[in-house]
C-alpha cells in the first residue's frame, strides 16, 4: 500500500489551481517538518512537496497559507529528470488525497 500522512506547516500561500482543457484543476504546495538530529544535537526541517487535483485543489488555494499546519495524505511517486549539468536527477512528490487542516482558528489569520 502506497500510503504517507505529513503533518507540517505550509512553507508559502499555495499558488491559484491551473486548468486543464479536460476540465481538471492542479495545485502545488510544500510542508515543512522539524526534526531533532542527534549528530547535530539541533532541528533540521525536511520540505515535502505536494501536487494536489481538483476539489482539494481549490480547497488548498482557499485554507493553506503560509504557516498553517495541516496533515495531509497522500500517495508518493518519483520523477525522472535532468539537471543543468545534464545529470539525471531524481525526486519524490506525493500526491494529495486529504488535506485536514489542524491547530487553531487563530492559525488560518
């Protein structure tokens, strides 16, 4: 099963949906992660970028802004692609099924 559950903060406002011609809307956003590094003896922040369709688009552009925590869940998939130097590169993204947004009231101002 292809299942992830991030609870983060919004890194930035996510940006208006882009239509497609087959009627489809998509989004993108990225949450942040603290974490405790024990080599370190600090935090480290993990970034998890997001792409999200439709209705939940429309409701990630309305309610996600920069520094709202939400947890959201997702499937994760890779992409292929080649930097400038023309190495192939890879990364992840995960793909956006539910987005619950979390704290409080105060948090959406």
């Amino acid at each position: 099963m292809n299942t992830v559950v991030v609870v983060g903060r919004s890194g930035r406002d996510t940006e208006a949906p882009k239509y497609y011609e087959s009627g489809k809307s998509r989004t993108t956003f990225s949450l942040a992660v603290n974490r405790w590094d024990s080599k370190t003896s600090s935090e480290v922040t993990d970034w998890f970028n997001f792409e999200v369709w439709d209705k939940q688009a429309e409701f990630a552009h309305n309610y996600l802004k920069k520094g709202r925590l939400a947890a959201v869940e997702g499937r994760i998939r890779t992409t292929n692609w080649t930097d400038q130097s023309g190495e192939s590169r890879q990364s992840y993204i995960i793909t956006a099924t539910n987005i619950r947004l979390l704290g409080s009231k105060r948090d959406a101002e």
